[in-house]
C-alpha cells in the first residue's frame, strides 16, 4: 500500500512538473516572438495604475483645464516630443505639456513590417482597453498599430507602445516619471467620458519649411497627407475628424453614404466640406509649402544608426552613461536601447 501511495504521489508531482515546464516553455516561446516593445505585462505583478497628482491637478486648473476634459497626444520623432493636450474653457485644445522623449528606433518614416525597428507614424485612437497598468516597461498604452489604413496596405506589427524605460524596438519611450505621468492623465479623460483619445505621429514638425527639405525623400507624399491632419489641428485647435480612403488620410469631410468602409477603394462623394474659412486657411498653407519647395535645395539622404533621443538625455548618456543613465530614468531593468546609436544624432543639422 505504501508503495502504491508512493508511486502515485510520484506519479503526481512528475506531471505536475510537466505541467509547469510546458506553461513557462510556452510563455517563454511567447516572450520571444513578442517584440522587445509589447508590454504584455508576462512579468509584472497586478498593481495599481498611476493616478493623477495634486501637482499636474493644480496646473490644469491654472490653465483653465479639467482632469476629466478630453486629451490628444502629438508626437514628434525628430525632435524626440510628446506633447500633451487637453481642452480647456475655451472649448478648445491647449498644449498642457511637453514631455522630453528618451528613445525612440527606426527612423523617420512609416511602420510597414514586423522587425523593421520603426515607430509609426499616423493617426490612432486609443481606449480605455489599450491603457497596461502591468506594463514590463512600467505603465503603458497600446497605439492601435496597424490602424485601419495600415491594416488595408498591408502592413504588419503589433504591440507599439508609448511606454517607460528608455527602450525601443518601435515604440516610444519615456522615463518612468514620465510616462506615469502622462497615463494618468490619459486614464483620467477616459474614466471622466471621453471614450477613445488621438494620437498623432509625426516625422518632425509639419511646417512647410520642415516638409519641403525632404522633398525627394520616398515618403514626401505620405507626409504630406499627414501634414494636412497637423495644419487642421494647428489652425482651429480642434481633433480632426480622420477617414481612410483612395489608400490615404482624409480630414475632416462626410461623405454620402456614411463613412468610406474600403481604406483601399476611391473615396466616395463628399457630402459636406469643412467650413469654407479653414478651407481658404488650408489653402494658404498649402501655398506656403509650394513656395518653400521651390526654394529648398535638393534634400539630403539621413545616415541613421537607429532612432533618436532628445539632446537633454543624449547629454546624460553622455555624461554617465547607459548604466547609470537607465537607473536615473527607469525603476525597471531594461538598459538604454543601442545607446551608441543615441549618441549618433542624425538630426544635428536640422535644429
């Protein structure tokens, strides 16, 4: 009977073991065909997401802002920016800050495949299901890429984040603080009624000038379609209304027949235009930029080593290096990404 007992209980714990082996083979297996930036949380414990502090509380309310108001996000990957907007008693959005981006891979263009290190460029709409409090890079949010459009091209990726640490394969990375920061805000417009906030990826800044000098870069077409999202935006402080048709962004136009349901497919009749004043404002910007590429000389190709950084963390990778520089930013411990192509500035020319 012992013996029985014994066989058994063997028996038991042998599959048991077996068990367990194959669950953490399998999540092991997951955790390497899963990006470096999935945030999936495999690793993390359940905790409680960052809330919104009596600091950031009080310069809202200086700014005419409520913690509840909706929220956009614009992005800016040669100037390695984020900037946080919130709508304030005007009705309209107001910058509300400028966080200082630590790393962001690839380089300037769009996200077209898995494994190309490139962080999107576009517009995406973020719910309340995309925020990880559970994040491996501390807290994040989840762009949405492939969106519909890029869906439709075919492209391919998943899992593109703005996280913490400052670390990238295609996402954008904050510190700790940082992010933190800007989930809780986020968090905050979304449980006060705002069901989904736009992000807006950008190469640089859209002005005219910034544009025309990458006149005969392959992606100028694509950038331009972006820049008319940016110029909405830009003149009436308002989020711009964002279809997908003819293979392209459209703003701010209803279409008969309701929304285009083909990203691929010509885009149907407008059935009413913007106001006829953003219109003729529109225009004028467009003006600004024929001017601007007539006057550009012929652009220059970029040598990348990867990504970019902002030059106040590109001074402390400097200054104390990746080590000690990813124990300042990050309570986790992933160290900075490539940090020898941080140092390399790929735009030091354009600012």
């Amino acid at each position: 009977m012992t013996d029985t007992i014994s066989s058994g209980f063997v028996a038991t714990r042998l599959r048991g073991i077996k068990t367990a082996f194959v669950r953490a083979t399998s999540v092991a297996a997951l955790c390497g065909v899963l990006a470096a930036c999935t945030s999936m949380g495999l690793d993390s414990a359940n905790r409680a997401p960052p809330k919104l502090s009596s600091k950031v509380a009080a310069s809202m309310s200086a700014e005419g802002m409520k913690p509840e108001s909706p929220v956009l996000v614009r992005i800016f990957k040669q100037e390695s920016e984020l900037e946080v907007w919130k709508v304030d008693k005007t009705g309209n959005y107001a910058l509300f800050k400028s966080y200082p981006m630590c790393r962001w891979s690839g380089k300037l263009g769009p996200k077209t495949k898995s494994g190309d290190r490139q962080a999107p460029e576009g517009f995406y709409h973020v719910s309340a299901g995309m925020l990880n409090p559970n994040s491996q890079y501390y807290v994040s949010f989840n762009l949405g890429y492939p969106n519909r459009l890029e869906s439709a091209l075919g492209y391919t990726g998943e899992a593109l984040m703005v996280h913490g640490a400052c670390s990238s394969s295609g996402c954008y990375a904050m510190t700790d603080e940082q992010v933190g920061e800007i989930y809780a805000i986020v968090d905050r417009a979304l449980k006060g009624g705002q069901k989904q906030f736009q992000v807006q990826a950008y190469p640089f800044r859209m002005t005219a000038r910034n544009l025309a000098a990458y006149k005969n870069d392959p992606n100028f077409s694509f950038w331009k379609t972006l820049k008319e999202g940016y110029d909405s935006f830009e003149l009436t402080r308002q989020q711009p209304k964002v279809s997908v048709c003819g293979r392209r962004y459209v703003f701010n136009s209803e279409f008969a027949g309701g929304e285009p349901t083909d990203p691929l497919a010509s885009c149907p009749p407008v059935a009413a235009q913007p106001n006829p004043a953003l219109v003729a404002k529109l225009d004028a910007e467009q003006q600004k930029l024929s001017l601007a590429l007539n006057d550009a000389p012929a652009s220059a190709a970029t040598a990348y080593v990867d990504g970019g950084m902002h030059p106040s963390f590109r001074a402390i990778l400097k200054n104390n290096g990746a080590k000690s520089m990813a124990a300042k930013v990050s309570g986790t411990k992933y160290p900075i990404s490539r940090p020898e192509a941080a140092l390399a500035d790929p735009f030091a020319g354009a600012r």
